[in-house]
C-alpha cells in the first residue's frame, strides 16, 4: 500500500517537473520559427519571446499568437511582402502540459 502512493507520488511529480520544463516553450526564438520576424524591430523580438515563454495556459497563448499573426499580415500587406505561413503551434506544448494537470487530478 505504502509502496504505491509512493510511486504515485514519484510520479506525480514528474509529470510536474516535466510539464514545467516544457512549459518554458522555444529555446529560442528565430526567423526560422517565429512568423514575422523580419519585420519585428529588436525590441519587439525580445518581448514577444518572453511572452512566449511565459504562457501557462494554451488559450492565453494562443490568444496571443493570434493577434501577433494578424499583426504581422499587416505589416507585410502594408509593406507589400508576402509573409510565410507558420509552420508549427507554438503554444501546443502547453496544451500537453494542461492535459498532465487534467490527468493528475
């Protein structure tokens, strides 16, 4: 009996950490993976990093990368540039992260 909520409780918290860690989102954000990035001044690159970074919940982020989106189409249609489609969900790994919080319940 013991032994098991022992090992729920190791494993609990690995999910935890493990979610955590995962939760920071991208190492680095680049033009290779960010969606308008040239036409982001340095400041605004550093700041929607951190933003990135700091999401905890799925909807908040994709909220936010919305409008970062249409912003950035905006920009290039004002510019007369054709801006890349993205390639991947950067805030899905929260989405995972939420569904371990879910589980663990």
């Amino acid at each position: 009996m013991r032994t098991r909520m022992n090992r729920r409780l190791i494993i609990t918290l690995l999910l935890f950490v493990a979610g955590a860690a995962h939760a920071r989102g991208p190492v680095r954000a680049s033009e290779g993976n960010t969606r308008g990035w040239q036409l982001m001044t340095p400041e605004e690159r550093i700041e929607h990093q951190a933003k990135i970074r700091g999401f905890t919940s799925y909807e908040a982020c994709r909220s936010y990368q919305v409008g970062h989106h249409q912003l950035m189409e905006e920009r290039a249609r004002q510019r007369g540039l054709a801006l890349p489609q993205g390639r991947r969900d950067i805030c899905e790994h929260l989405r995972t992260v939420e569904d371990s919080r879910q589980s663990a319940d």
